[in-house]
C-alpha cells in the first residue's frame, strides 16, 4: 500500500533516522526572493528496506524529547 501510514514509536524513528538515504527539512513556504525559509520542526526521511522504498516525518520537538525522557 504506497500511502500506507503508521506511527513510529522511538526505536523505530531512531532506526528510519539511521537508516535513511536522505532527509529533507520541512520549511515554511515564504515569498520569492527572501532569504532561506524558516524551518517547521519537522523533518522528511526517504529510505529503501528490501526493496520496498519508504518515508517518515519526524517531528524533531518530540523526536529529542522521547530522548530525554528515555535517556535522563
């Protein structure tokens, strides 16, 4: 199922982090000619397990804070 959607618990998001073959950080869209866009928070990983590609949005707000609060 390509849209297939699911919520990543933290071991998982660590695993898509590392796993990743590339991100992409989530900007804000502003007007042409400005100076770079600010960024959301969010950030877009693209990957590939057994030849099945996928995507994860983490948000990096909760993604440090699942840390902490795991990792004291």
């Amino acid at each position: 199922k390509p849209k297939e959607q699911e919520i990543l618990d933290f071991r998982e998001a660590c695993n898509k982090v590392i796993h990743a073959k590339s991100f992409e950080p989530e900007t804000v869209q502003t007007t042409p000619g400005t100076r770079a866009p600010p960024l959301t928070g969010r950030l877009v990983l693209y990957g590939d397990r057994q030849g099945k590609e996928w995507c994860a949005e983490l948000d990096l707000k909760e993604y440090a804070f699942s840390a902490l609060t795991l990792n004291p």
